[in-house]
C-alpha cells in the first residue's frame, strides 16, 4: 500500500494531470457549499496537483528532472533544433567507478555522492541549461545555442569541480570523478536517438580510455 505520493510510481501522459486538476475544480464550484469552503477544498487540491506533477518529472533523491523528463524535453529541444538550425550539444556523464563506492562504503554514502554531484553540476551549468538523472549514476545534460568547441570550457570546469569536490562520509574522505561524452547536433544525425547513441558512444570512450576525461564525438 503507498504511505505517501513520494513513494509512487508516475507514468501520467503530458497534459493529462492539467485536464484533471481543471475539470475537479469546475466540479467544486457548482457545490451548494459556501464559498470559503470550496476555495480551501480547491487550494487544497491545487497543492496535491503541484505536488503529484512535480514528483512525476523530478528524481526524489537529487532534485534533478528525472529520465522521464528527459525523453518529453529532449524530444522538443532536438526537432526545435532541426527546424531553426540551431545549435544543440548533448552531454552524457557518469561516476566513476560508483559501484565500488557503494560496495565498499554502502548505499547510503552512494546516495551522498549522487547528491553532491548532482548539486556540482547545478552549479556549473547555466540556468538555460537542463540537468537530469537519466539513470543511476548516470546523467545527461541538455546544453541550448551550444556548439561541441563552446561546450569544452563548462564541461572541463564541472568534470575538475567533481574531481576537486571536499567530499566526507563518516569521517572518511573520498575523492570522486566523473567520465563525459558529449556530442554536437548535426544534420547528418536524423533523429533524436541516433543523438544519444552518438552520445553514448562518446562517454563510452571516455569511460574506457582512462576515465575523469571528457571525450568530443567527431561524428559527421
């Protein structure tokens, strides 16, 4: 039995929580009830809908737009680009050997490096920018009007930001890292996956050629 909204599972169609909140609230007010009564009823239930959207797009545990999020976002961003020409680098990164640090020092100081990445990585990027969790330890981030040569200074500060971070867990100091691969629209991409398996291939790189490096897909 869920306990709270939190521990749910959301898989709600885009548009359709708007449709319910709107069509309760009409309901509501052709109550035969006084009207100070239906306007706490209705902000009541305006909290719920606020709260039930946002959990349906936002990982609990870091704050970040969760992977649903990202395949509804990702999808406009990439066609927008097509349409306009406009530039668009996505960016795949992920924690360097972060199953170690869960076997080594437990779940719970995982979920202490999560936050503190995802937190490094909030402050780096700009506020155009759109961080997500797409998975694990594994994030991607969505970077507007941004070619692969202008995204080179932000990814290299976040990925020593990460390196650099003063991190402690029960009095034992780690020292994290982060593997990126990024890659730049172009129209010899034709759609939104060929994009993040372009991406994919890019991080993979980095991942095995020595890892705490960022790797530029040279896809034509």
């Amino acid at each position: 039995m869920v306990e709270n909204l939190e521990d749910m599972e959301f898989a709600i169609p885009d548009g359709l929580l708007d449709e319910i909140q709107q069509n309760i609230e009409n309901i509501i007010r052709d109550f035969d009830v006084p009207e100070e009564n239906k306007n706490e009823v209705i902000k009541q239930i305006n909290y719920i809908y606020t709260r039930t959207k946002y959990l349906s797009i936002t990982d609990e545990l870091t704050g970040l737009s969760n992977r649903r999020c990202f395949d509804s976002t990702f999808e406009k961003e990439f066609l927008r680009a097509q349409r306009y020409n406009n530039k668009l680098t996505l960016v795949m990164f992920d924690i360097d050997f972060f199953k170690k640090v869960n076997d080594t020092y437990g779940h719970q100081c995982g979920d202490y490096i999560l936050k503190q990445v995802s937190n490094a990585a909030l402050q780096t990027f700009r506020k155009t920018d759109t961080v997500f969790r797409f998975g694990g330890e594994e994030f991607v981030v969505i970077l507007t009007e941004t070619d692969i040569e202008q995204s080179i200074i932000p990814l290299e500060r976040f990925r020593k930001t990460v390196e650099t971070l003063d991190l402690n867990y029960q009095n034992q100091k780690l020292n994290i890292t982060v593997s990126i691969g990024a890659c730049q629209l172009t129209p010899e991409i034709h759609t939104a996956e060929e994009f993040l398996h372009q991406t994919d291939n890019a991080l993979y790189e980095a991942k095995n050629s020595g890892r705490n490096k960022t790797v530029l897909s040279n896809y034509q």
